[in-house]
C-alpha cells in the first residue's frame, strides 16, 4: 500500500457554532434587563392612573418604588425553581415557557387598571424571568469553548 501524504496527520474540525441556539438564548438572556427597566419612564402615571395615592403626589415614588422593587424580588423567589424544573424537564421547555410568560405578564401589566393588577403581573414578571439561570447552563452544556467566550464577552458589552 502506498503511502500518502496525509497519512499520519490528524485533521481536526471545528464544530459548526449552534447560530440559532445560541442567538435565542442570548435574546432571552437580555430581555432580562430590557423588562426590567422599560416601565421606569411611565410607571409614575400608572401609579397615579390606579388612585391608589388618593392624589397625594408624594405617594406617587413610594408606590412606584414597590412595583419596582417586586420585579427583583420575585425573580429572586423563582431562579430555584426554574433551575430544578429545567432539570426535571428539560431547558427547552423551560426556555420556552419563560419568554410566553413573560410576554402575557407585560401584556397584562400594560392592561392594568388597579394597584393590585400592576402588582400582580410585575411579581409574573419577575418570576418568568427567573430562567436566566436557565439559559447560562444551556451555554454551558453546549461545551464548546468558543461559545462560552462569545457568552461571556457579550456578557461584557451589556455591563459597559
């Protein structure tokens, strides 16, 4: 047999990158922030539309500031949660789960017309995005080395 050139030499190749998984991933994990801060801006006049101030505009921020604050303490409740389900059932019914109910929960918190429903969906809020978690393991799993330091350098861009 004769000998050929390549003969003792190992081609490696590179996994293709998953484009689609992790570009979906990477857009749950910023909608994150995005939902967090979008209602800052408006979220005064909501207070005041409700009545719940009894037209006491100092009432106004302390009002806000628990509509605002529930968000994150809701978020903080459900991460677990969302982890231990991922595990039980998978990450992509969860990563699924999680941005619809998001979506329903801002849907309905724009709808609002009392104090209660503004708090009600911004607990749902919080608590459907508790899957960030959810999504860092995903990019973890996949393994390859190059996509944890996309995930990571993009992580960067966001905090500057």
């Amino acid at each position: 047999m004769a000998a050929t050139e390549t003969e003792g030499i190992e081609i490696r190749r590179t996994t293709p990158l998953p484009k689609l998984q992790i570009s979906l991933a990477l857009l749950i994990f910023h909608a994150e922030p995005v939902t967090a801060t979008v209602i800052y801006p408006f979220i005064p006049a909501f207070v005041r539309r409700t009545g719940i101030t009894n037209g006491d505009e100092k009432k106004t921020g302390y009002y806000a500031g628990i509509i605002e604050s529930l968000f994150f303490a809701s978020e903080c409740l459900s991460v677990f949660h969302w982890g231990r389900a991922s595990d039980r059932i998978g990450r992509r019914p969860i990563l699924l789960l999680g941005p619809l109910g998001l979506t329903l929960a801002m849907l309905g918190f724009g709808l609002s017309r009392t104090f209660w429903q503004l708090v009600l969906f911004r607990c749902a809020q919080g608590a459907f995005n508790g899957n960030i978690g959810v999504v860092r393991t995903l990019v973890a799993e996949i393994g390859v080395k190059r996509v944890k330091k996309i995930h990571f350098e993009n992580r960067l861009v966001t905090i500057r």
